[in-house]
C-alpha cells in the first residue's frame, strides 16, 4: 500500500482549469491586440492603401487555417504544433522541414523587434543614430534573458490590458477627428475598402502577404490542451474565435487609421506610421502614449521570442538535428542555453542593421505560411484517413485554407522567397546528414551529458 501511494503521488499532471473564455484570452494576448499597428505602413505601402482590405484577405486564410489547427489538436492533444501534426499525418522528413522553417520564425521575430524598437526608440531621439538603438536593443535582450528573467504571465496580461486602453483612446481620438472634418460623402468611408484610383490587386496580395503577420500566434492555444476544461471542444473553438476577434479588431484599428490619413501623404517614417497617425489625431500626448506603449509590448515580445528561438535551438541539439555540442549545451548556473541566446542576440544586431522591416516580416510569413499549408494538407489527410467523402465538409475547408495560404505566400517578395527556400535546402542537407549518421559522435541514446531540459 506504502509503495502504491507514493507511485499515485508521483503521476502528476497539470490541472484542467483553463475555461473556454481563459483560452481566448490567453490566444489574443500572445496575439496582441495591437497586433496590427506595428505593420500598418508596410501593409499601407505595398497595398497602395488598402490596409483593412488586406487585413480582411489575411483574415479570410487564417480562418480556414484556424479550422484545421482546431481539427489537429483536437486528434493530437498533447504538445501540438504544425510540425508534429505534419509529421504524424504526412511524414516525418516533411514534419522535420516544417520545423526548421519554424525556426527562421523563431529566430526572426525578435529580429524585427530590434528593428521596430529601434525605430520607435528614434521617434523620442532622433537626433541617436538607429544603430546605437540597434546595438542598445538586441544587447539588452540578450543580456536580461542571459540573467535568467522572464516576463510572466501577469505582466503579459496586465500589458495587454494596458494596450486595449491605448486602442479605446486611439478610437476615441479617431472619432473625434472625423466628426471635425465635417460633412464628407459616403464614398470616402468606403475608400479604406476600395479606392479606385490607386487599387491593384497585385498590390493587394502584396500587402496580404504582410498582414498575415497579424494573426500570427493564435496557433499557440494549442499548447495549452493539457490544462483545459473539455479540450476536445474548447480548444479548437478558442482557436478559432481568437483568430476571428483578431481579424475584428485589427480592421477597426486599421479602418479608422486610414480615415484619418485619407490625404495619401508620405509618412515620416513607414516603419512606425501607425505613431503618426496617432499624433495626427490626439497630438503629442496621444503620440508620446502610442509609440511608448507599443515600445515596451514590442520589448517584451523581442525578450520572450529570443529566448523561445534559443529554447527550441537548444530541443533541436539535444535531438541531434544539429550540432549538439554547441546547440545542445546548457549553462552550469542559471540552466539557459547560453551559446543560442549569444547567437541569436548576433543575429539580430547583424540582421537589424542588414534587413528591413518589411523583409524580416515577409520572411517569418513565408515559414508561417509554409507551416500553415502543412497544417491543411494534414488535415485534408487527416479526414481522407477517418472518414473518406463522409468527411467531404473539413476536407473542403482544408483545402481552401491550403489554398489560400499558397496563393498568399506566392505573392510574398522575391526576395524574401529566395532567402526563405535557402533556409529551407539547408533543413533539407541538415536532414539528409542526419538520416545517413544512424549515430552522431558523442549522440548515443540517453546520452544528454552537458545539456538539460
């Protein structure tokens, strides 16, 4: 009896208290609710000024997508991500390639946020050159998650709070602005949609392929299966309904902002334009209050994605994917994977300074998307496998989802599809090195010496 007790005491799993609503909260703060502020100007200038029209686009793939993430999860409970669902469903090279083009996310998303912190950082002092902000950002990234310190769930929370206040000033100023230009026909309201004298729908995919930045990360409710009330049913619908709040509340913000900024004038810098137009419509303080709020979100967001790119570097070399003496190796005292962290905080004072904004997020799209298609096309196998045309319905709609992500990530820039399948025959080599060696040197089975969960 002795020995039984302390066995049950030993099994202990997380506790399943997350409530449908605790999920949705959960997908729309890892999401943002200002998700779309940071990319309006990049969207603004490649759709020609169609930014809610390609965040209504973006909206319509990730939705089909969001069904068949729901679909996925709901089969693999445990630990779900598009390259295990890619790699139980097709195969385990295509799960594999998907993952690798994860990790040009990974690596990219605190990247971009040097570049947009740097940016935002020169709108309080213009007069410090960018690359001081660059070297000043990716070095305090580094450094904080070096020392071991995470920001914690509370601190996101009351951070997203405090971002929904910012976007019910922004809309009240908005408001307010308009209701001073006077009287104006009711084609201007619908010229955010569609202005015909500048839309191409060229340009439109374009800036498409840069709004799906928006929605990225509702996919990661997912992981929380383990410690959810009826996950079977509340998990996939939390996925979907974030990616729906998102898409609402993205076009509100990007609606108003095109209003407001009707007369088609440059921005004074594309990168933060959503700052200026903030300026526009509530002066200095709204202006001071934008651009710092979204400052400190985007500090936040390039500290947490660092050290989930060196987490998941570090799961990839204890697996032997890639080399696990540098990889794989984990810090004696404060248990981080230093070497990934110095490495990726390199990257990013290299990258910030070699890449644009606009290419760095059309390059974490075009893993996105990938991922995203692998996701579809699991799904669509997924149904074929349980039910065959009696399963005509989700296989439809992962089938669209598939097809729209494709049509999306065809449309991203040639520059960034270039760069982006690079990345992707090196996964490949890294792959065929790997299935050759049946046994790395110093690799054996259970032989995890010098690393730690």
């Amino acid at each position: 009896m002795p020995e039984a007790a302390a066995i049950n005491s030993n099994a202990v799993t997380l506790k399943r208290s997350l409530r449908f609503w605790d999920l949705v909260l959960y997908g729309i703060i890892l999401i943002q609710p200002t998700a779309p502020m940071p990319s309006f100007g990049v969207i603004y200038q490649e759709a020609r000024g169609h930014v809610v029209t390609a965040i209504l686009c973006a909206l319509v793939a990730m939705f089909f997508t969001s069904v068949s993430y729901g679909r996925m999860a709901r089969v693999y409970p445990h630990g779900g991500s598009a390259f295990m669902y890619v790699g139980k469903e097709l195969h385990p090279s295509l799960g594999y390639l998907t993952g690798w083009c994860l990790i040009m996310d990974y690596i990219l998303n605190p990247l971009i946020c040097t570049i947009w912190c740097s940016k935002a950082a020169q709108n309080f002092l213009p007069e410090v050159p960018y690359f001081v902000f660059v070297l000043f950002f990716a070095v305090m990234f580094t450094a904080l998650n070096l020392n071991g310190v995470e920001t914690s769930a509370r601190i996101n929370a009351a951070m997203a709070a405090a971002l929904g206040v910012v976007i019910v000033l922004i809309v009240i100023a908005a408001l307010r602005y308009l209701l001073h230009l006077g009287h104006q026909p009711s084609s201007f309201y619908k010229l955010p949609f569609y202005d015909p004298s500048t839309f191409s729908s060229k340009a439109l995919l374009r800036g498409t392929s840069i709004a799906v930045l928006t929605y990225i990360g509702f996919d990661g409710i997912s992981t929380l299966t383990d410690e959810a009330k009826d996950p079977a049913r509340s998990v996939p619908r939390a996925i979907v309904l974030t990616c729906l709040i998102t898409g609402v509340l993205a076009s509100i913000e990007v609606y108003l902002g095109q209003l407001c900024w009707s007369d088609g004038g440059a921005f004074p810098d594309i990168d933060t334009a959503y700052v200026h137009i903030s300026g526009r419509i509530g002066g200095p303080v709204l202006f001071a209050i934008v651009n710092g709020s979204l400052l400190l979100a985007t500090v936040g967001s390039g500290m947490a994605s660092q050290l989930g790119a060196a987490r998941l570097l570090l799961a990839m070399g204890q697996d032997g994917a890639i080399p696990r003496r540098f990889f794989g190796a984990v810090h004696p005292k404060n248990r981080i994977p230093r070497n990934n962290v110095l490495l990726i905080g390199a990257i990013c004072i290299v990258g910030a300074l070699a890449f644009s904004y606009q290419l760095g997020t059309e390059l974490l799209n075009y893993g996105a998307l990938l991922a995203f298609m692998g996701v579809n096309i699991s799904s669509m196998v997924l149904g074929w496998r349980q039910g065959r045309f009696g399963q005509w319905m989700p296989m439809l709609i992962s089938l669209a989802g598939f097809a729209t992500c494709f049509f999306i990530w065809l449309n991203l820039g040639s520059v960034a599809r270039i760069v982006g399948t690079i990345w992707a025959f090196v996964g490949i080599l890294f792959w065929i090195v790997r299935r050759r060696q049946t046994v790395l040197p110093g690799d054996e089975p259970g032989d995890h010496s010098g690393a730690a969960a």
